[in-house]
C-alpha cells in the first residue's frame, strides 16, 4: 500500500514517528490512560485523513480494506448495544490502533534507526533490570505473593505498571533490532553468532518478567535465526520446520497453564497440577457463554458496559472458589465474581463487537505478510512468526489493545530490504 512517498530523512512525518517510537518506553502518564506519546496521535490522525483523501483507493486494499470492515461493523455494534461511556472506549482503542498502523505502515524509518532503536532500548532494560535486582528493588507481583505461584512474584516491570505490559513491549525493540541488523541477512557469520549471543543476553529481563507474552520476542528471535543465510541449502527448510515446532511447543505448554493450575507439579503423569481448570477459564467461560447465548450477542457482541452488569449473574461462586483454591487465592473471590478481563483476544472482541468484527480483525492479520514481494526471504519469515506469535498470545491476553504492537505491525508493513544502508 504504497500511498506516499516519504523519504528516509528527518521530514515532520518521520520526526514524529521517531518521537513517539522514543517516548513509548517511558510510559510517561499524563491522566488515566492517557501517556505522553499520545500527544502525536492529533498529528497522526490528520495525516492519515490526507493518506485517504490523497489516494481513497488505497484504503480498502489487502489487509487494510479488512481492518477497515472491522472499524465498521465494530461502530455499528456499539451503536447497536451503547449502554455508557465504557462502549466508546472500547471502540475508541481500535481506532486509535488504526490510526497507529495506517501512519507506522507509510512513513518509512531508517534502517539504522530501527537498528540503533532496538540496540538502545533493550541495553537500558537490562540495565535497569540488572540494577534492581542487585540493589534487592526487584518490584513483586503480589497477586502471586503467597499463592503456588509466589516463586515467580518477584518479576520484571521496567516503566510500566504490569510485567505483561513489558513482556509484550519487548517485541517491538526485538524486532526493530532484527530488521534493522541487515548484516543479518549476510553471510557475516561472526557478526550474526555475535547479534544471537546479544539477543539472548538481551532477553533475561524478558524472561524475568515472567510473562506468557514472552511469546513473541521468541517467535521473533526464532525466524530470524531459522532464515538466516548461514545455514546449508539442504538443511534451511530442516531448521524453518525445528523452529515452527519449538515456537507450537512453547504455546501448547503456555496454553496448558491457562487451561490448569498446573503449579504445583505433581510427581505423577501428567505432572502438572490438573484437578481443576485453570484461574483464566473462571471468565473466560463466562465471555464463551455470554457470546453463545444468543444470535444477536453472536453476530452483534452485547458491549463492555452490558458484560460489565451480567457478569455478576454469570458467575457461579462455588466454581470460582475451587478454583481459586488451587492457587491459594481465595482471597481473591470478589474480583472475579463481580467482573474481570476476558484475557483471551478473541473473545474479548467477540463479546465487544460481535463475531463478524472478530473475523476481520484477524483476516487483516492473516493477510499482513502477503502484500510486499520486494522483502528478502529473511524479512518474510520474521514477519510470519511475529503473525503467528500474535494468533498464539491471542489466546491468553487483550493483546491487541497494545499500542506497540500496532507499531510493529505499521513498521512491518512498510519494511523493505534496504541495499544501500550499512552500520
């Protein structure tokens, strides 16, 4: 979707781009939910009202032309069901993630920006995780305090107020990093021992942060190794098909621990701690069975303010307790029997805007690898397993309400192999 055509130089659309990439880590709070990066989104928004008055043709081609669909039927539901003010902001999200995307995907960063961007941020990480864990300022999750899983409640934070916030942010330096090293894609293979040597020192904050969401650096790190050019011909395909199967076997065992308690083991096959379902199925049966109760929520969602009411009425207190019993979290039991978090994408947006928003949300997903023939090899692989990641982590959070994962989509989007950049 070649709309405009912007240099690679410090131009307003670039500069902006560049600031908002650079404020994002910060996690500078201004009021609510409202950070300082946000100030852009006024400038971003006005250039993408001139991206589809310039070329209105453009809008409604492969993905975008389904992201589109999506903001459609997902206004109409709300107009459909809006019960408060909660119902706008929920759609308000999508649309600022649209604007976030459409902007990313025509303004074409440098490829020693995204390099050097990376690069930066995750040495402050480790850094700054380094330092509080030697200083003893380690922050603890305390929903994990004394539960079964109080062995990981000392986590990871970094800026932001949660680990998975963080754990899902590390995706967008990881891959800036990746695209950006285009000596990756050489036959260098010292410097490119040397860049996975960093990547996996560059990742024990990640880890640290405990977090499911790790999912994507991984997928990440594992497509660009897998489509690296120092690997023989005959075993190239051998090593893709090896890292697909450790990236499936990571999800089905982060997936397990959402369907289980799991911790603690057991002794026994099949080890993990499986008399109860696990903490995340309290509501997300509920979402399951609040979507399925009939052919209007189905096709329409019934909203966040209408979920918000009858989630109290849909919760079965004796279920929850045994449940929350297995972690030692009963303490727990008026959070999740008056409302919580679907932490699974799909039904989250299912219930907001119904099924027909949800399948053009991930249509626009499934196609976003497709469109550019001039990537390298290299560039399409990496894009395919942060697309994968993204249906997998899906599974177990409101992933795509994260702005930096509309970023990385934007600056996927537009990456092309740049033959004249050097580092």
């Amino acid at each position: 979707m070649k709309i405009l055509s912007i240099n690679e130089s410090f131009n307003f659309q670039s500069m902006v781009a560049y600031a908002y990439l650079i404020i994002l880590p910060l996690a500078i709070r201004i009021s609510g939910q409202i950070y300082l990066q946000d100030i852009f989104v006024p400038i971003m928004g006005l250039f993408c009202l001139f991206i589809i008055w310039k070329n209105p043709s453009e809008i409604i081609k492969t993905p975008f032309v389904f992201l589109s669909i999506f903001i459609f039927t997902a206004l109409l539901s709300t107009m459909f069901n809006y019960s408060g003010i909660l119902d706008l902001y929920e759609i308000s999200i999508f649309m600022y993630m649209f604007v976030l995307v459409i902007f990313f995907a025509n303004v074409k960063l440098s490829g020693k920006f995204l390099y050097f961007y990376g690069l930066a941020v995750l040495s402050i990480m480790l850094i700054y995780c380094f330092s509080e864990f030697f200083l003893g300022e380690a922050k603890v999750y305390k929903a994990y305090s004394s539960s079964t899983l109080d062995f990981i409640s000392r986590r990871f934070y970094f800026t932001f107020n949660h680990p998975n916030l963080t754990g899902s942010f590390y995706a967008l330096p990881f891959l800036c990093l990746i695209l950006g090293a285009k000596f990756m894609q050489s036959k260098n293979y010292r410097r490119i021992a040397i860049m996975a040597f960093f990547l996996l020192i560059f990742a024990i904050p990640l880890v640290l942060t405990a977090s499911k969401h790790m999912l994507i650096s991984i997928a990440l790190f594992l497509g660009a190794i897998s489509a690296s050019t120092i690997w023989p011909k005959k075993l190239k395909n051998s090593i893709r098909y090896l890292c697909y199967a450790l990236v499936s076997g990571i999800f089905i065992f982060f997936l397990l621990t959402v369907f289980f308690p799991f911790f603690p083991l057991n002794s026994e096959f099949p080890y993990f701690n499986c008399s109860t379902p696990g903490m995340y199925t309290i509501h997300q049966d509920i979402y399951a069975k609040s979507l399925c109760s009939g052919w209007k929520t189905l096709f329409l969602g019934c909203g966040k303010e209408n979920m918000i009411s009858i989630y109290p009425a849909m919760a079965n207190y004796d279920y929850v307790h045994i449940i929350l019993a297995q972690y030692k979290q009963e303490f727990l039991m008026p959070n999740f029997i008056s409302y919580m978090d679907a932490h699974n994408e799909y039904l989250n947006i299912g219930v907001s805007f119904g099924i027909i928003s949800l399948i053009f949300m991930y249509l626009f997903w499934f196609f976003l690898p497709f469109h550019n023939d001039t990537r390298s090899a290299f560039a399409k692989n990496i894009i395919l397993f942060f697309i994968i990641s993204i249906f997998m982590v899906s599974f177990w959070d409101d992933i795509l309400s994260k702005r930096w994962i509309w970023c990385a989509a934007g600056i996927i989007y537009s990456f092309k192999d740049r033959e004249n950049e050097s580092l």
